[in-house]
C-alpha cells in the first residue's frame, strides 16, 4: 500500500519535471518547481491515507505512547488520578462481583434455569414453603408441565457410630431428588423408589463435608453402616459438595421412610417441593396448570387446602432469598463514590488541558484536525481509566473474600462470589465508562478554546470553565451529601433499633439445642426422664443461677404458630387469629427475666392429669379479651378444638422476630404451654427439638463446654449444639443494619475526602488563574482578609448549591431506604441537622488552604508578571 | 500572462476527476493536466489535494485502478469509472447543471430582467 502511493507520487513528479524540462526550465529547477507545485510529499501522502480511512489503528497506537509519555512527566497527577479511580472501581467491581456471584451467575446444576420452586399461598399466612406429604404426591403424579418433583425436609439427629457423638445435620429427601437437580453423586448412587417407602431397609446418602471429616474421603465407605439416633443406616452413596438444601446437610435419608403421624396429614406443611420443567414448557405454563391442580385440591379436601393457591418461582430466587435488594442497594451507593471519583478526575483533567494549551495549540498548527485532539484527550483519559481500573481489580482481588465473610449472617451462595470473565469484563466496561465521562469534558472543552487561547490571554479561557468547575464542585457536593445523609439515617436506625426492649433480660443468658440420645427418645417416659434428669444436672451445676427448658427460643429461626380463638365457637380458618407458641418449663420466666404482668407463670403443679393451662402475653391480652382481664377465662387452641385451655397470667411482650423485625411481623401474640402437661404422643417429636435455657451467674462462655461435658447423659450420647448467649442473638437480630451502616459510613467518608479533595484541588486552581486580579484588589487596598472572605465566599456560594442539589437526592435515597432496611425511617430534620454541618465544615477546610495562600499573595510581583 | 486562478468549490473537485475519468482511463497526473487544458488555464488543481480526492473516490468505490504501463514504459496507477461512479457523476453533474442555472437567473434578474 505505502509502495503503491510512494510510486503513484514518484511517477507524478517525474512527469511533471520531464514536462518541465520540456518547456525550457533547468533540470533542477524544473525539480525545485515540480516538487514546489505537489507540497510536501509527506503531508500529500497523509492526507492520502486519512482519506483511504485504514489510519485509525496507527494514529489509536500514536496517541497511546504520547499519553503515556505526558503522564510520565507528571506522575503526581497520574498517581493522584489513578488511585482515585482505583478506589472507586474497586469498590464497585467488589460490589460487582458478589452480585455476580449470588444473583446473575445460574446456579451449579445443569439447565438450572428449568429447576423450579413451588409455594403454596393463602390469602392469609401468605406465600409458605411448606407443603404436605400426601399433597406433594398428588403434585408429582398428576402434573404435566413438570417433568420431575422432588420433596425434601430438615432431619437430622446424633450419630454415634462410628466416632464420637455428634450431632449431625440432615435433610430427608425423596428418591427422585438427585435425579431432578442433575447432580451426579461423587460415589455409589441414589435412592431408588423402593427404598423411598415405609419399611424398608435404612439407607442414607453422606454429605460430602462429613464423609471427608468422619469417613477421610475414603472409598470403602460405601457399604459400611452408620449408626444415627440408634438406628443404623447403610451407606449407599455420597452426595457432591455443592448440593445445597438450604445450607449444607451432612446425611441424607429416604423422605418415605418415615413413620411419623405427620406424614399421613394433608394439613401438616413442612416439606419443601422442587421440580424441573418439560423441556419447552415456560414457568408461565406450568404456574397456570399448577393453580388449577390446586383448585382441584381445594374442592377435594377442603379441610386442608381450601383457599391454597400454587405458585411457581425460579430455584435461583428460593436460593438468593431476600438479599436481591441489599446487593442492588449497595451497588448504587458505591456507583456514586465512583462517580465522585469521576469528577474529581475530570476536573483534574480540565485543569490540566487548560495548562497545557500552548502545547495543544502547536498540534493544531502543525495540521491536527479537532478530531484528532479530541480522539488524543479521550486516549489519554482512558489510560487513566484503564490503569485505575486494573488497580481496582487487584483491590478486589485481595479484598473480596474479607468482604464475603464480613458479611451478615450467611451470604447465599457465597461459594459462587469469585472473580471470572463477566467481572473482568465489567471492570472493564466500568474504566472505559468513567474514562468517557471524565475525558469528555476537557476534550471538547480545550480545543475549541484553543484559537481563542492563542489570540487572547488565559483569562479568557479560564472564565470560560470556571462554570464548568464550579458545576463540578456542585456535583461532588451533592453526591457526597446524599451518601452521608443515607449514613446518618441508618445510623440513627441503628440506634433507636439498639434501645428496644426485647422484652426479656439478654444478658447472661445461654440457649442450646439438646439432642437426647437416641435410646430414650422413642418412649415418653424415659423421654420425661431424661429431661429432668438434664435439669436436675445443670441446675447444680456451679455458676449456674437457674435452668429451663423451651421449644422455641427468642430471636433464633424456629417459631410454632397455632391459631387461637377466645369464645366457643370456632371462628372460620382464614379469621383465626394466630398465635406463637412455646413450649417452656416453669423456671422460664427467672431463666429469661420476662416481666409478670398479672396473675402466675406455669409452675409445678401443672403436670399432666391436672387441668392445662397456658400463659398469654400483653398483645394476645389485648386483642382477644381488649381491657378486661384474661386471667381465670379459657382459650382454646387449634389441635385441642374440644378442650379450652385455662388462661393463669398474663406476661411482657418478648420481641421474637428480632429487635429489628418484631414490629412488623404478621403473627406477634404468645402463649406458654407447660412442657409437663405434653400429651405422651408428642413427647417424641418436641424432643427431638428442644433446648435449654441457662442463666449464669458468671460470663456464659465459660459453663458451655463443661456443662456440655456434664450434659453428656448416661449413654454419653446427649449432645449439645447450636449453643448461643441471647445477647449475641440479640445483637445478630440487627447485623444487617450495622453491617449496612459500616459500610456506607464507609461510602460516605470516602466520598466526603474526595470531595474535599476535588473542592480543594479546584480552588487552588481558580485562585492561581486569579493571582493578577487578587494582585490588583490588594494594590488597592484589600486587606488579607478581604481576600480569603471573597475566595471563600464563592466557595461557599458553590458548595451551598451543592447541598441543595443533595438534599433532593438524600430524600429520594432515604425513601429508598425505608423500603429496604427493616426499621429504617425516612430522612428528618435531625438527621440532617447532623450531618449538613459535617459536610459544610469539612468543605470550608478544604476551601481554607487556597484561600491563605491566595490572600498571601504578593501584590507587585505578581503585577509584574502580567 | 497566465489567467488568474479561480479556487475551486467545495465538492466539485470530486465532479471533474469523475467527468475527465469517464472519458476513458487515465492516470493522475494526466487528470491534473487535461483539467487544466480544457479550462484553459482557470482550473489548476494544486497537486496536493488531488491525489486524496482520487483515494477518497477509489475508497467510496467510485473509481477502479489499475496499474498499467505508459507509453513511456513506466508503469503507472490508471483509473477508471465504475458503474456506481457513472451513475454519482451523472446525478451531481444534473444537480450542478440545475444550481448554474438558477444562478444564472437571478443574476439576470440584477441586471435589470432582459435575457
């Protein structure tokens, strides 16, 4: 191609010169005129190219080594500029990268977007997970847009065998379960239909966590027999360890093999159903036949499914749960450090094009169009962009997997949080993108001022973007505002949140799950035995002040809601109120600490044969019996439709659901039932899910372990677990909001520095460009401090619009809040009283520095330079 | 004494290569020297600006080169019309045509209307 134009040229001149010559000119001359009449053959061959279009690639490596270069010379503003968008980019591709992980990325099973959840839902409970045995059958045989459905529900129970008691966590799953999430198991198989049934021989499938720990990941382990609850199982595959039922499970066992009452009711919901669609059916086609299987439910067995609708959802969306909206919120918060970030950088690169115009203007003159200016700031910002953008990648390299475990409770599917192409590539996109922001504005800005520039003074130039400057100290502002406002209103959430009554006494208080060993556990009796057995022991035991056992323990999951009606009639099912019911032994009251109201608390004499009484709280008292007094009148549960129960006090309100939640939640009445007066049929079951509550007269932490070891029962087989002080769980009940709050603090400190920084950077700038005029106010008389009120004060004017413009955005943030953040209340005044000031403060510091130094400035000097 | 040069248009210089092209093939300098010729000396087209508009017309694939030999033996980059370039060259030449003549109206018209 270049040969090609070199020739064409070449060909040209000979031409013209021979023609030349012969009309009479001296050969050298003829040469001189010949080249004089094509202009310079360099110039003519790049106007060539350009106009062929194929130079872009060259000129796009040109413009990238002169980037380069003028950065070098100036490391201070790259490092400046590259950090400050490290920072930024950082947080957000962190932020990126864990919404990658939970939201976007398809769960671990094959075709995972088929896999399905089902709920069921009632006008009024709402949307439940949980679905009956015989229910979930009726849906996997006669529904035809599912291909396959699996059930599975929480198990668990002590393993003894082989190795030492422990208690292991379980799901009970049915036979098609592995099958219809696609996951091939690591060894042996899965469970066939006929092991799926009542009687048949015990098998299990290990968790691939308690195969490595107990069994050393060895192969031989299947086959081999392992002992839980004093029933032995054999071994007959091992689960891989991604599969995730809510959480991790060590043991499966066959959901059909189960002989409990529950199974067999049609009103009993505790099992959760998935399934996986046909191959070209939509979730939409099998929600529609899905409500109508549910209608034909509901016309057969009214009792149970009267008013039950079906719904459908994405297995993904079970998964995730509730912290979309978390995530989405903090990727908007940390959006706007990054856009700060952006426009201090902008700045800095307007200022610096400013500077450098003399430079730019000998570009234009040696034949540069204003494209090509434009396309060289762009380049330049962007190797800024990029390089703060790797930066930032490196930042989340090291800091994501700190962040994950810092985050509240668990984070669901954390394992998926990693770094991969999509994060890489929204690095990218995001470096590019601010590249483009911040570039923009110098790049069409300076070269059009250019020929003005190269007439007039600078003055001229910098009044021009002095505008422009100031809209970026407004937009810094602003930003800055809205994240520190949004700090404020959670940190006063957090607050009022924190000096909630609970209702009960937190401190010095243990609770633990008891798993009594397997022996005692299939006969009331010994069950009974057992219990007060583990009483009598921990009662004595030294530093303790007094023990009680309970089925559901305050602000820990686990609840058992049962309806409750005051008057004889039975009120329809949807009006029933409910209420939550624990089931407590009498020293409850003293373990907890909870106020008395009226009336008595459970005591010894209510055992079984005596009359059964319970104990409501203050809400339960005053929707059922408003202003009289309940004590002496009956109440009747559901279960027990026949026999009302006797009410014999009337206790404080305990906040349940968690400081936070309490308020809000649908079903806040209590009653307490006597432990002792169970009927021997329930004995079993609520066994297996008790826990004892502990006070101590010295730190909790220190009695866990011995009286683990004092607890350990006769067999050595009771076991301890999920063990908690209720002030941690109290604690845990507000993580989300004083994670929240961490982190935009956090957010909202870095953006207050940056902005300061911008602030700062601007008015060192303007105040510089204004030496001559502030020279002049003093040389005719304007004291020092005439001159730092008046660069002040036009900081001030800046930074006052600023606020302005923020609050708008604090209040829409703070909204937003309110809608996300249990708890959270809208921005008021007194957070703003707060934090505005803050902010003012911090900005007219910045402003300081330049001012000083402006009203420094030596008059006749800096006249003498102009 | 030569006539004084008159600066081209914006945009005609595209018109004339395409008409002195479709005449036949020929190569650059011989475009730069025929335009001269038949204008008789009003239009020279400074050489620089000639070359770009013939790759700026065989890039828009206007024109089609090759290279051929002279009568000189040298070889040379000839151009040739395409048929898109006959159909641009028609279309701008009308167009031009129509612009002439409403011009040469309204300059009559100055005149005092008689023409």
């Amino acid at each position: 191609m270049e040969e090609q134009l070199e020739k064409e040229l070449r060909f040209h001149l000979d031409q013209h010169v021979n023609e030349l010559i012969a009309r009479g000119d001296a050969p050298d001359l003829a040469q001189r005129n010949a080249r004089l009449a094509l202009g310079g053959p360099e110039q003519v061959k790049e106007n060539c190219r350009d106009a062929r279009g194929t130079r872009w690639l060259e000129d796009l490596f040109q413009d990238f080594r002169y980037a380069l270069r003028t950065l070098r010379q100036r490391p201070g503003f790259a490092a400046v500029a590259i950090l400050t968008l490290a920072l930024g980019s950082g947080a957000t591709t962190i932020m990126f990268t864990v919404i990658n992980g939970v939201l976007l990325k398809p769960l671990a099973y094959p075709e995972a977007d088929q896999l399905v959840t089902l709920h069921g839902k009632t006008e009024k409970y709402g949307e439940q997970w949980g679905f009956s045995y015989p229910e979930f059958h009726d849906y996997q045989s006669t529904s035809r847009t599912l291909r396959s459905v699996a059930a599975w529900t929480y198990g668990g129970g002590t393993v003894t065998k082989p190795g030492e008691a422990e208690y292991l966590f379980g799901r009970h799953i049915s036979s098609g379960l592995f099958a219809v999430l696609g996951v091939p198991l690591v060894a042996g198989r899965a469970f066939l239909p006929q092991e799926d049934q009542p009687g048949a021989a015990p098998v299990a499938v290990l968790g691939y966590g308690l195969w490595q720990r107990r069994f050393g990941g060895s192969p031989e382990t299947i086959g081999q027999q392992i002992v839980v609850d004093g029933k032995p199982y054999t071994i007959v595959g091992i689960a891989p360890a991604e599969l995730r039922l809510d959480g991790e499970a060590d043991i499966y066992t066959p959901l059909g093999q189960s002989t409990e009452p529950r199974m067999q009711n049609r009103g009993a919901f505790f099992i959760h159903v998935l399934g996986r669609l046909q191959p070209n059916v939509t979730l939409a086609q099998a929600q529609t036949e899905l409500s109508v299987i549910a209608r034909q439910l509901a016309t057969q067995y009214p009792e149970d499914n009267q008013g039950r609708d079906m719904l459908a959802h994405p297995l993904s969306q079970e998964v995730v749960g509730d912290v979309r909206p978390t995530l989405w919120l903090l990727l908007g918060a940390v959006s706007l450090v990054l856009l700060i970030a952006c426009v201090n950088v902008a700045s800095l690169l307007l200022a610096r094009a400013v500077s450098r115009r003399r430079e730019l203007a000998m570009r234009v003159a040696l034949g540069a169009s204003r494209g090509r200016l434009v396309r060289q700031c762009l380049t330049e910002s962007s190797v800024l962009g990029i390089s703060g953008g790797a930066l930032g990648i490196l930042l989340t390299f090291v800091g994501i997997h700190p962040f994950v475990s810092l985050w509240p409770g668990s984070l669901p599917r954390a394992e998926d949080v990693q770094l991969d192409w999509r994060v890489l590539l929204f690095a990218l996109g995001v470096s590019l993108l601010s590249s483009f922001l911040f570039g923009l504005a110098p790049a069409l800005r300076a070269p059009r001022e250019l020929e003005r520039s190269l007439r007039g003074g600078a003055r001229s130039l910098v009044g021009n973007t002095r505008r422009l400057h100031s809209g970026f100290v407004v937009a810094e502002v602003a930003l800055a505002v809205v994240l520190l406002v949004s700090a404020g209103i959670l940190g006063r959430t957090l607050l009022r949140l924190s000096s909630l009554d609970p209702g009960f006494n937190t401190q010095k208080v243990l609770s633990a799950h008891v798993a009594l060993s397997p022996a005692v556990l299939h006969s009331p009796a010994k069950a009974r035995a057992a219990w007060e057995d583990i009483l009598d022991r921990a009662r004595r035991f030294p530093g303790v002040q007094s023990v009680a056992l309970a089925d559901v323990v305050p602000m820990r999951v686990g609840e058992a809601s049962v309806g409750y009606w005051a008057t004889p009639v039975q009120p329809p099912p949807d009006h029933t109120p409910l209420a939550l019911t624990s089931i407590v032994t009498p020293d409850y009251l003293s373990v907890m600490g909870i106020a008395l109201r009226r009336g008595r608390f459970l005591n010894e004499q209510d055992r079984i044969g005596h009359e059964i009484v319970v104990v409501i709280d203050d809400n339960l008292a005053q929707h059922a019996f408003a202003g009289s007094d309940p004590v002496g009148k009956p109440l009747w549960l559901q279960g027990m439709a026949s026999n009302p129960t006797k009410i014999v006090g009337v206790v404080a309100h305990v906040r349940h659901w968690g400081l936070a939640g309490d308020d809000q939640s649908r079903v806040r009445d209590q009653i307490y039932v006597s432990f002792c007066q169970l009927p021997d049929p329930l004995v079993p079951f609520l066994s297996s899910v008790m826990s004892i509550t502990v006070r101590t007269n010295i730190s909790p932490l220190n009695v866990v372990e011995p009286l683990r070891r004092e607890l350990r029962g006769p067999g050595g087989d009771q076991t301890l677990y999920d063990v908690h002080t209720m002030d941690d769980l109290a604690r845990a009940s507000l993580d989300r909001q004083r994670f929240l709050l961490w982190l935009f603090g956090i957010f909202a400190g870095l953006a207050l520095l940056l902005a300061c920084i911008g602030i700062y950077g601007v008015l060192t700038y303007l105040t510089n460009q204004r030496v001559p005029e502030i020279a002049l106010r003093m040389a005719l008389g304007a004291s020092t401090g005439n001159v730092m009120r008046l660069v002040l004060g036009q900081s001030f004017g800046t930074i006052v619009v600023g606020i302005g413009a923020g609050i708008f955005g604090a209040v829409a943030a703070g909204r937003l809040l309110q809608h996300l953040v249990y708890g959270t209340r809208h921005a008021d005044l007194s957070t703003l009283a707060i934090m505005i000031p803050i902010l003012l403060a911090a900005a007219l510091f910045a402003s300081l520095i330049p001012a000083r130094r402006a009203s420094q400035v030596d008059p006749i000097s800096a006249l003498r330079q102009e | 004494m030569a006539p004084p040069k008159t600066d081209l248009p914006q945009g005609t210089l595209d018109l004339l290569i395409l008409k002195v092209v479709a005449l036949g093939p020929v190569h650059g300098y011989a475009i730069a020297q025929r335009l001269e010729q038949v204008s008789r000396g009003v239009v020279q087209v400074p050489e620089g600006s000639l070359y770009p508009a013939l790759h700026r017309l065989e890039n828009r694939n206007l024109l089609a080169a090759d290279w051929k030999e002279t009568e000189t033996g040298r070889e040379a980059k000839f151009y040739r019309l395409t048929g898109k370039g006959r159909k641009q060259l028609s279309t701008e030449a009308a167009s031009w045509q129509r612009l002439i003549d409403a011009i040469a109206l309204i300059l009559g018209m100055a005149d005092g209307g008689a023409r």
